[in-house]
C-alpha cells in the first residue's frame, strides 16, 4: 500500500522531530554521568512520562489489541498489580538506589554479595534486554511492512538502524525526552483508531460493549476453541486468574528493583520526592492506557462481526498471525492525516522502549563490567566511547534477533512474552529480597541460589520444548516459571546463608 502524501508529511516530521532531539542532545554528551543519568536533574513529570514510555511499547500498540481481539481480557490481569509493586518499591527500595551516587541497578548486588553476583545480575539482564529488544523491532516492522511494502528483513534493518542512531547520539537525555514526547503521539494514535471504529458501527460505542459483553470478551477467563461467527467462552473465573495476578506481581517487582531501564530513571531524577512523583505518574498514566489498548482489540473484534472482513477471519483460524491485524485496520480503514498520526504511534510506541534498552544496556555494560573488571582505571572519555560501541552492538544485535523472531510462529506474542518475561527473570527478584531484607548469607549464598534457579529454568524450557520424556515435564504453565524461580532463588540463597553466615567484608569492618 502506498501512503498519501499528507501521511508521509505528517510521518516524516515526527521522525524528524525524534532525530533532531537526539541530535540536539548529542552536544552535551561529554561524559559518562550526563550520557548515563542525564546530570541528575530531572523532574518527577519527565520521570514518569518516561517510564510509560518505557514500559508501554509496540507490545502495548499492536500485541495487546492483538491478543483482546483474538482471546479475552485475561493477560491484562497482571497488570492490575502495578500499584502494589510501585508502592513497596517506591518507599522500601527506592531509597536504597538513591544513596550516593548509584548509577545502575547491580551495583547494590556488589555492595551486598560480591563482584560475581553483580556481573551475573548484569548478564541476566542483558540477556533478557536483547530478547525484549528483538520483539519490539519485529512488531515495528509488521507495520512497516504494510504501509511501505517493504520487505521484512529491509523493514527490521532500516527501523533498527533509525532508532540505535539517534539513541547512540543523545544519551539518556535523548531517550527521556523522546519518550514524553512518544507517549502523548502514542495516546492520541489509539484515540484515533478508536474513534474510527466506533464511527464504522451503526450502534456506536454502546454496540461495542453490548456485543463484547454478550460474548464474554471481557471476561477474564480462558476462551474456548470456537468459530469466529459463534465462538464459546469460558466466563469462569478460574484459579488461572489468582496466579495470573502473583505472577504480574512478580514481574512487576523485579522491574522496579532490579531492572536497569526502571532504577535508572530513579538514579536521574533530581531527588528521591521527584523521583517517587514519577513513580505515581507512571501508575496512573500506563493502568488505563493498557485497558485501553485491550478495549481496542476488542473493538475490533466487534466490528468484524458486522462486517466480515478475510484477513481478520485468518487470525482467528490461524492461518495469519494476530499482530498483523493493527497495521492492516491502520492502512486499509484510516483517513489521510489520520493514517498518518497512527503510524507516528505505532513508531513511537517501538522507539520508546528500545531506545530506553539499548541505552540501559550499555549503561551496564560499561559500569557493571567493563569499568569495574575489564578496563579499570581509564579515562571518563575513553568510558563514553565505549558506550556508544556497546550501544552500536546492542543495535545490531537487536536487528538479527528480530530477523530470527520473522521465522517463528506464535499463537499472540501478548502469550509469549509473559512466558519469556518469566523464564528470562534470572531469579533477580528473589536474589534482592534476599538483600534487601537480610544481611544474612554473602557470594556463596547467593551463588547456590543462582544455580539452583538456572537449572529450574533450564529444566522447564527443555520440558516445554519436547526435549526431556513425558515423566519429566513440568507440572506447571511457563507462565509460572519465573514465579517459583525466584521463591526457588529466595529459599535456597536464604538456607545457605543460615548454614554458612557472612563472611565478614571490607565494608562491613569500615562500617
């Protein structure tokens, strides 16, 4: 399909607009500590709107209308424990982050067990960033690949290469700043589809929820295989929905206190009260616009009941994938201008998060391991080079993983994510409860439950793989995987601490 040329005027001045920050930005980057944490000085709104950004990606966009389209409302449950993991974080971790001048999340792994554990913690992280980074940019290009009628791989390479740029140029300050910007463009682009499709129904908005609720859509049961002009749902609230919810509340606070792209926005906020401002902002700004997103896929599902269209019939049947669904509604139902402003949003919501990623990864990259156990004793100068070559590596790395994930075939990637959210958690949360509340137990504890969740986690991605034989499959969903690794971590990193103590440290006998 080829845009109009209102479109492209309004598309290439947001990217213009993105670039031209990171350019701006780049000026100022002559050390590490405004490269990484901006100088410290932000305030609590740009905090906030910065982790919405973050945190509301291409996976908000296009996988979760997706995944409400295709099933019902039950993956946005995890969700709903947003607030109770800010809250802990806000008041019982935050102020652990903000002594001295901390700037990535594993340096407390150091302080607390050793300099083993805060490389691991490290790794663990930038595994599971590079992962994350691979399926944001391959959710980008579906988009680009309907309105360009570029090829995959051309799409995936030319997006990546965009947003690595200008985040290798501009630094944190860049990526604060085009995130506040992305998520305004982002909330108005879901305005607008919806406001399309409830224009296209004859009942309007009361159609869309009489139809939906009739139908159990927003039910947060599981749905059962059906047709798509009579499917069948499960309305029971089954015992999935209490585990859906402790499994969110684990995910959530493993990313406000050990993920890298969360703490270091704690570590850039101008004070600890900023700081907790933006926290609040980001609990207020992402529930509703994550409802929101959901309500769209399910709005969608509404208007092709009245009019049948083939490529949504294919989603339902599994003969196309369910984040193709978005992009085609975007090209084939928009008007000109607005068309436009939706595919800003689309871009925005990719560029918010994978900006935030490639950033954080070299953050820990130099600080975490290079600075402390390659490199020791350099320039500040020679560090941000660094950067920006591990920030270049990141991008192509996160390129050829996109490439990898064109070749996969998934049910909805909303599904996948979760699963791979738990499987890549590494036991973090686990291995800082244990920190944070116990000043029992030191590197050998925390190693002994490092090994025992990896070979948790191992057993159960080869159990779900088909390698191991019946009698050894996990008893289990992934979903949980990532639950009962760090109760795993926690329990095992706790008992070995109480049969071997602390061995008592340098910074124990200066304290």
């Amino acid at each position: 399909m080829q845009i109009s040329a209102l479109d492209a005027g309004v598309l290439l001045g947001y990217l213009v607009v993105v670039f031209g920050i990171g350019l701006w930005f780049a000026r100022g980057n002559d050390s590490t500590e405004e490269y990484f944490v901006g100088g410290r000085r932000f305030r609590g709104w740009v905090i906030g709107l910065s982790l919405v950004g973050t945190s509301i990606s291409s996976v908000t966009f296009i996988a979760y209308p997706a995944d409400a389209f295709k099933t019902t409302w039950l993956r946005y449950l995890p969700n709903l424990t947003l607030p109770l993991a800010v809250a802990l974080a806000a008041w019982l971790i935050l102020p652990i982050f903000r002594r001295g001048r901390t700037t990535t999340a594993y340096e407390f792994l150091e302080h607390r067990f050793g300099p083993s554990v805060r490389v691991y913690g490290a790794a663990a992280f930038i595994i599971a960033q590079l992962v994350r980074l691979a399926t944001i940019l391959w959710l980008l290009s579906l988009l680009l690949q309907q309105i360009t009628g570029l090829s995959p791989a051309t799409a995936i390479v030319l997006s990546g290469l965009f947003v690595g740029t200008y985040t290798i140029l501009g630094g944190i300050d860049a990526v604060i700043w085009t995130d506040v910007i992305q998520t305004i463009v982002l909330l108005l682009g879901g305005m607008a589809c919806l406001w399309v499709i409830v224009d296209l129904l004859p009942g309007g908005l009361g159609q869309i929820l009489s139809t939906a609720t009739e139908a159990g859509k927003f039910s947060f049961g599981e749905m059962q295989q059906g047709e798509i002009t009579a499917p069948r749902w499960d309305l029971s609230l089954s015992a999935k929905t209490g585990s859906m919810l402790l499994v969110g509340l684990t995910n959530w606070l493993t990313e406000y206190t050990s993920n890298q792209n969360t703490v270091q926005r704690y570590c850039a906020a101008a004070s600890t009260t900023e700081a907790r401002r933006g926290m609040l902002v980001c609990v207020l700004a992402s529930l509703p616009i994550w409802a929101f997103y959901m309500f769209l896929g399910t709005a969608l599902w509404v208007l092709f009941q009245v009019q049948p269209a083939l490529p949504a019939t294919e989603i339902l049947d599994g003969t196309r994938k369910a984040e193709q669904l978005l992009p085609w509604f975007i090209t084939e139902f928009l008007p000109p201008g607005i068309t436009g402003l939706v595919l800003a949003a689309a871009l925005a919501a990719a560029m918010s998060s994978m900006d935030s990623s490639i950033n954080a990864i070299a953050t820990v990259s130099v600080v975490d391991v290079y600075r402390r156990h390659v490199r020791p004793g350099a320039t500040d100068r020679h560090y941000l080079h660094a950067a920006w070559a591990i920030a270049a590596a990141t991008t192509l790395c996160m390129i050829a993983g996109a490439l990898l994930l064109e070749r996969a075939s998934t049910n909805t990637l909303q599904d996948v994510i979760l699963i791979m959210v738990s499987l890549l958690g590494g036991g973090l949360l686990g291995l800082y409860v244990l920190g944070f509340i116990s000043r029992r137990g030191d590197a050998r504890a925390a190693w002994c439950g490092i090994v025992c969740t990896l070979l948790f986690t191992g057993w159960t991605v080869a159990a779900g793989h088909d390698v191991l034989p019946d009698a050894m499959a996990a008893p289990f969903d992934l979903y949980y995987t990532g639950l009962i690794g760090n109760l795993i971590m926690f329990g095992v990193g706790y008992a070995a601490a109480l049969l071997w103590g602390r061995r008592r440290t340098a910074a124990d006998a200066a304290a």
